[in-house]
C-alpha cells in the first residue's frame, strides 16, 4: 500500500483551513493544520511534511520569516504560499525567502491542486539519489542537535535522550525563541495523544534540564515562561 504524501496547512483561520484540509483529504493527502508560524515550524522539524502550505498573514510572524525558518530546519522540503496579497513585492520577498509557489486567492481548488501535484513530483524527482542535508540547531553556547541523525550533543559530548525528549527539544529549538504552550507542544510532539493538562510535557522538561542544563534548579537553556509555555534560548 502506498503511503499518502503528508500535506502541513498553516493558516490562522480555521474555517478556511477546514475546507482546504477537507478538499485535499478527498484527494487522498494526510493533512495536518496549525494556526501559527511558530507551532507550524516545530511540528515540521518533529515530523518533516512532504509539503508546507502557508498563509502570509500569520498571527505571530510575516509569512516570509515561516518560510525562512522551515528552510533552516527542513531544507528541502517545498514550500507554497496561499494568500490574498496580489502585491508584486509580497511575491518576491516570499520567494527570495524559499517559497517554492505562490498561489493568490481567490484561486481555483483544480489549479491548486494541480500545482500541489507539481511540487511533490519536482520534490520526488530531486530527492532521487540525493542527500538530504539538515544543518545542525544550536541550543545556546553548548548544545547542538542534528536532526538527520537525531543525535544531540553537549560541549561536544553525545547525550542520550529518549525519541520524545528528542522531539520536544527539536520543536522548541525550531521554533527560534518564540514559547511554545503545553497545547502546542502536545499537539507537535504527541499528536494529541495526551491531554493539554497533563503533567507529562512538565516532566520531559525536568528530564531535559537535568541532562542539559549546568544547574537545572536555575535553567538558563529551557526557560518556562509563566502561564504561557516554554522556550529555549538560542
């Protein structure tokens, strides 16, 4: 059975978002949606999509820095914009930025798809005997995380992390500062496996801080930020 190309819609507005996840599911695309840049860009670095599609008018940054972003955590991955800004400078800062399309709204749900189609196949046809190369994240001075390898390293040290911990660490660090909610972190690392509430996200943290941090008692790596979530420092 051949898998189903995932598709990652991020778009603030959820009743558009809705009928364009619906549209593509009937073509057979798994879809996943999220509402801000920085949610969207760590659940790609989690788990890379086969394409991004996003909107330039997100609530928490311009469009073009999402693109950007996903570009240093996910190189090859294609990337389409979907917006209502005609403005031929919108256009040309999103591609010197990395996007791949650009598709204005209104537009036609067959062009749409047909260009989707386009992408997947340019994406296939260059990853045909190619290396995918992910460059190194780095967690302040002392941390480093490879993503291709999955592997994560102190002062030059490997340090055994479990694949969640791995995870959760990589969706903070991809997303370049800006504090993730326990919601968002449950959404990107465990797919909603677990409730917003549970204390689960609190202790991948505390084991976090033990194996990363110089005194975990006073984190200056992973930082909580109060009622709002957490965030590293880069």
């Amino acid at each position: 059975m051949v898998k189903p190309f995932v598709i990652q819609l991020i778009e603030d507005r959820a009743e558009f978002a809705a009928g364009i996840k619906a549209v593509l599911e009937l073509e057979g695309y798994t879809v996943y949606v999220h509402g801000t840049g920085s949610e969207g860009i760590a659940f790609a670095s989690v788990t890379p999509p086969d394409l991004v599609i996003l909107d330039l008018l997100l609530p928490d940054m311009h469009g073009s820095q999402a693109v950007q972003a996903l570009r240093s955590v996910a190189p090859r991955i294609p990337v389409m914009i979907l917006s209502a800004c005609a403005d031929e400078v919108d256009k040309i800062v999103s591609f010197q930025a990395g996007a791949d399309d650009y598709v204005t709204k209104p537009f036609s749900l067959m062009e749409l798809l047909a260009r989707i189609a386009a992408l997947l196949r340019r994406r296939a046809t260059a990853s045909d005997g190619a290396t995918t190369h992910v460059a190194r994240l780095r967690v302040g001075a002392q941390v480093e995380l490879d993503l291709r390898q999955r592997a994560v390293y102190r002062n030059g040290q490997p340090v055994h992390l479990t694949p969640k911990e791995f995870d959760l660490l990589a969706a903070l660090v991809a997303a370049r500062g800006a504090v993730l909610s326990r919601r968002q972190i449950v959404e990107v690392v465990w797919r909603r496996e677990l409730s917003a509430k549970s204390r689960t996200v609190d202790a991948h943290i505390f084991e976090l801080r033990q194996k990363l941090e110089d005194d975990p008692s006073h984190p200056t790596l992973i930082i909580t930020v109060h009622d709002r979530g957490f965030r590293v420092v880069r």
